[in-house]
C-alpha cells in the first residue's frame, strides 16, 4: 500500500491555507516507507498526474459544513458526493475530477479520505490561520496522524469505509 497526504489550499488567504500548514508540519516528522506528504496549494485537475503509484489519498483541507471555526472532520469521497453540506472549498470540484481522470488514465481507483477543518475566515489576505483554527490546529494535526495510521492498519487496506464527522477534542 502507497499512501498521498496530500494538504491543498491558499496559504495566502488565511484558514483556506489550513491542508497546506498541516502538510508543511507533517514533513516534518518521520513515516514509514510507503507514505508520502506533499503540499498541492490551489491545485488544478492536472494534478491527478501525483497520484501514480498510490493506493490510497489523504487530503487535508478546509471544509464548508455549516458547523464553528475549528470544527474538525473526516470525510470519505462519496461524502463529498453525496452531502452537498460538506464540501471542500472551492478545490473539491478539481479533487473529484482528478480523482476520475487519475482512475481513467491508470485504471486503478484510489481510495481516499478527507481530514478537514471548518474555516473562521478564507477570504482575508494574510500568511497564518485565524485564532479559531489556530486553537484546533494541533488536534486536526492529531487527526490526520491517527487517520495516516488507520489507513496503512491492515484491516484499511483496500476500502473506503464510510468516514465520520469528528469534532475537536
């Protein structure tokens, strides 16, 4: 198993750039071979190109789902799909779209997840996230290490298994 963490989002525009921070820190720190962190900033569908090789994805983000700045969640692809409430920022169109081109060109489906957070401001221009989702920073840091090991568990290996809202701890 191949796993993508993959934090998307504009650093420039305060907690749109939540995927991006989170991926920056997570390279800091040691994963066992087979799993890659990368930052895919504003992302276009060209990026489905990255995902070669992997089985699974992780993608860390902001989240619209009408619940308080800092609210963490954990999503599946057909909760994006299917729960018009629970979408990415405006990068989920190209995510889904690259993930069916990256399945038409390799013929292989990856299996992915969402580790998002529900953003105070995205609009601002400013280098850093708002003091709400500064606070829930380092438990959606704890969520996406808990998900990171979740999907390399053996018994994650090949699903998709639905995903559930999680909140801060």
């Amino acid at each position: 198993m191949k796993l993508l963490v993959l934090g998307i989002g504009n650093m420039l525009l305060t907690d749109d750039g939540v995927g991006v921070f989170a991926a920056r820190a997570l390279m800091e720190e040691a994963w066992p071979e087979g799993v890659d962190v990368r930052e895919g900033g504003t992302f276009t569908q060209d990026i489905f190109y990255s995902f070669a090789g992997y089985s699974h994805l992780l993608v860390l983000d902001v989240v619209h789902a009408g619940g308080a700045p800092g609210t963490l969640y954990r999503l599946n692809e057909d909760d994006l799909v299917e729960d018009q409430k629970q979408r990415l920022s405006i990068h989920d169109i190209d995510l889904l779209d690259s993930l069916r081109m990256a399945e038409l060109y390799f013929k292989k489906r990856l299996h992915m997840r969402v580790i998002g957070m529900e953003p105070a401001d995205y609009t601002t221009w400013n280098i850093g996230l708002s003091p709400a989702c500064e606070a829930a920073f380092p438990a959606y840091l704890d969520l996406a290490r808990r998900e990171i090991a979740a999907m390399l568990s053996p018994s994650a290996a090949g699903t998709n298994a639905n995903a559930t809202p999680a909140r801060p701890a």
